[in-house]
C-alpha cells in the first residue's frame, strides 16, 4: 500500500508540473478563452503549480523522515 501511495503522489506531481507547463507555452492566441485572466495571473497560476509539484515530490527526497526514530516523551 505504501509502494502504491508513492506511485499515485509522482503521477500526481507529474500531472501537476504538466498544467504548469502548459500554461507557459500555451498564449492568449493559442486559446482565446485565456483573455478573461491576466496575463500575469496566468503565469503566477503555473509558478504556484510548480511549487506544489516540488511540495510533492521533497518528501521522497528526504529519507531522514523515514529513518528517523520514534520520539520519547515520557522516557
């Protein structure tokens, strides 16, 4: 199940940094509905995509969260 867990959060960070990327190589004249926002908002929309497809990824990064020993409190 964790195996399974892990694969579903990559795709996810995958599908993601796939809408970010998009959104950077994709112009108000390729898709006349894109007008409506701003050209600034749109960009700032696919920055804030890319840190949350990093925010998923950092954890499988990190081994120290899986090795680290349980915390005694009342040792």
């Amino acid at each position: 199940m964790n195996i399974f867990l892990w694969v579903l959060q990559i795709l996810l960070a995958l599908h993601t940094a796939m809408g970010a990327i998009w959104k950077y190589s994709n112009s108000e004249q390729a898709v006349p509905s894109l007008k409506v926002i701003p050209h600034g908002v749109w960009l700032a929309m696919g920055v804030v995509e890319i840190i949350c497809a990093l925010g998923l990824l950092v954890p499988s990064l990190n081994k120290t969260l899986v090795s680290r020993p349980p915390s005694r409190r009342f040792a």
